[in-house]
C-alpha cells in the first residue's frame, strides 16, 4: 500500500523557517521524482520544488533562494526547508511522487499539511 504522509507544517511568523517531510512507503522510492506542491485557499495547487530520482532540482521563481529540496532514499524520506517564510507561503502543502516509463505513470498524493505564515 502506497504511502506519503508529511509533516512539519504549523503556524510561523513572518522571517522565520519550517522544515517538511514526506516520509514515503508501498514503492521503490529511489526510483521516483519527489515534489512539493502548496494550495492556497481559492487558488490552484501549484508546484513548488521538486527533486529527480537522479537529485537534480528545479524551484517555483516564488521560493527559489528561501527553499529547499532534498531527499534521503535511505529513510524514503523527502524534506523541504523553507526560509524566509512570507504570509504569501500560506497554504495546504502536498508531497507527491512521480514514476514515467513507456509502460506505466505512477503519481501517487499524500493528503496535504497546513502551513500558517502569520504575526
């Protein structure tokens, strides 16, 4: 059974960090790309970083320098460490998993943890 459950979200003031991680089950999660993905309320879910399955990286322009991405295929683990938050980063945060070959699309959800950027 296929599994992402994250973490690590709360409430946090303007200026100050949060660390998400997805901790993942059910498949071979070295083979998978990873991404964050974040739903604002009235907005569409966006992507916010992801990381191949080979560690190579691409960010949103909305948090590229105040975040990061990186994955731990020992813990089948993805984290997200996010600086600098702005009350525009509030949102339901989702990790997702994504496995492309000519014979199947895997995409697999988890079910989201709330980030709260406030004063």
């Amino acid at each position: 059974q296929v599994q992402l459950v994250e973490s690590g979200g709360g409430l946090v003031q303007p200026g100050g960090s949060l660390r998400l991680s997805c901790a993942a089950s059910g498949f071979t999660f070295s083979n998978y790309h990873m991404s964050w993905y974040r739903q604002a309320p009235g907005k569409e879910r966006a992507l916010v970083a992801r990381i191949t399955s080979t560690s190579g990286t691409n960010y949103a322009d909305a948090v590229k320098g105040r975040s990061t991405i990186s994955r731990d295929n020992a813990k089948n683990t993805v984290y997200l460490q996010m600086n600098s938050l702005k009350p525009e980063d509030t949102a339901v945060y989702y990790c997702n998993a994504q496995y492309r070959d000519r014979l199947r699309i895997d995409d697999y959800w988890g079910q989201g943890t709330q980030v709260t950027v406030s004063s």
